[in-house]
C-alpha cells in the first residue's frame, strides 16, 4: 500500500513545529525501529499533559516518517483559524456525547484503510491517576484496530507535563526539558485475542495495550507501576492484566542520515 501524503496544510504545520521542538526541547527517543513504515496504524500513548500531541506528533514525523493524525475534541475544531488548519491537516474530531459521536470511528478506520496512522489516547483524557500513571483505557482504540487488522503501536512518553502539565497555565519551555519516548512492538490484537469483537475481547485487547503502555512508562521512569490502575470519579482501581505480554526493551537507537534520532538534544 502506498503511503499517504500529509498534504499541504499538514506540511506547513510540520514546517513551523519540527524546527521549533529541536529548539526548545531535549529527546531521548527508543523503539523507533518499532513504527510501521507503511500500511495503516494504530498508534495509542498515555495522556499527561497538553503538550502531548506536540511531543508525540514531532516522534512519529521526525523520528518515525510517518504522518499522524489524531483524533481530537470537536471543540478544538470550532476555533475559526485552528480549527479549518486542524481539518485541512486530516485530524479526525471527535464529538461525545452526541448523535455524531459514531463519526469519528467511521473516519478513523476510513484512515486507517488508507494506510494512515491514526494517534488514540486510550485513557480518553489527560490522565488524573495521582502520580500520573496511565489511567484504565476505553475500547475505542481496540475496536478500530479490530475492524481494520491494523497494528496496534504502543508508545509511552514522559516529559511533557513538564512543559505543559495539567496545572500550568502557558507553557514553561525553560530551563529546556526533556521528552522521553518509547514505541514498542507492534501489537497484533487479533492474535491476542481471537478474531471476534466481543465485548470481552475489546476489553481484554485494551487491557493488554495499557499493560505494555504502563510497563514502558515505568522504565522510562525507572520506578516500579501500580499493581491496579487508576479509574475516574472515585471508582475501584482496575487490577492489571495477569496475562499481558511481556514488554521487549526497545532501546535500539535508530539512525538516519543525519545520525542517531535518540538522546539527541
């Protein structure tokens, strides 16, 4: 399958942003021989802050070669100026609690199918756990990756709440700081689960996604997870999956022509 091309307006996104985060920001990334280079892919990260998509976007464009495309809140797309640029780039809104909220499933695997790589945050929201580990994930990300067969690419990152965290106000770009980056393997849902998008085996597949999500994050951290995850409005941990694949340290830096893309500042 043919790769996608980001199109103009994503170009000229690209072209302010790339330079901008080489200047401001330090990297340490891992696992970028783990993106996909072609055919469609489903790309879910934890949520810590505003800044992610920045953080996450400059990964895959400068580090991965691939063009995302994030399914964000509808409300950013009302924004006169943001927003047409956000539509004219290929992001996909996504509307809650609405007759529309179906749309952005049916966008995302359209996208999906025509070989894009589409960017989930499972967790739905920048994540309220208290010591800011992933929070228990929606299917969403799982149900895409079901209907389509795409690969599911897990990516943990950590960093960018320091630039924009959840309590700030603007963003803090000095003293400069660093985005620590992980993808992992890509994952295979349908092998790990079975073919059928029962209600069980969506939720199994989330639960696998957020297990290898949370065990990268803690070793980008180097502390030891929760033994259950975090659940919004004062409900239960959720205990983690007892049978979640085991997590390859993917710390092989890969290059390119201008060198090694990890720990660069």
């Amino acid at each position: 399958m043919a790769r996608p091309k980001p199109g103009p307006a994503f170009s000229f996104i690209a072209a302010i942003v790339r330079p901008t985060m080489v200047i401001l920001c330090k990297r340490q990334w891992r696992g970028l021989e783990n993106v996909p280079q072609d055919g469609g892919v489903v790309v879910v990260v934890n949520h810590c802050s505003y800044f992610d998509p920045l953080s996450i976007g400059h990964f895959l464009v400068a580090g991965g070669h691939r063009t995302p495309r994030f399914l964000a809140k509808a409300g950013v797309f009302k924004q006169p100026t943001l927003g047409r640029l956000f539509k004219a780039a290929g992001q996909i809104p996504v509307y809650r609690e609405s007759r529309d909220a179906a749309l952005a499933f049916r966008d995302a695997v359209a996208a999906v199918e025509r070989g894009e790589v589409i960017v989930v945050y499972p967790e739905g929201t920048r994540t309220l756990d208290p010591g800011m580990w992933p929070m228990a994930g929606k299917t969403g990300a799982a149900r895409i990756a079901m209907r389509t067969g795409a690969p599911v690419l897990p990516i943990a990152q950590w960093g960018a709440q320091e630039v924009w965290g959840k309590e700030m106000k603007k963003p803090k770009f000095f003293p400069r700081k660093t985005l620590r980056i992980t993808a992992g393997e890509p994952m295979d849902l349908k092998a790990l689960v079975g073919p059928a998008s029962t209600k069980d085996a969506l939720e199994k597949a989330t639960d696998l996604m957020m297990d290898r999500i949370t065990e990268m994050l803690g070793e980008i951290r180097g502390e030891q997870p929760p033994a259950v995850r975090f659940v919004p409005d004062a409900k239960p941990r959720v205990q983690a999956s007892a049978d979640a694949p085991a997590v390859e340290s993917p710390v092989v830096e890969s290059t390119t022509e201008s060198g090694t893309e990890a720990d660069r500042s």
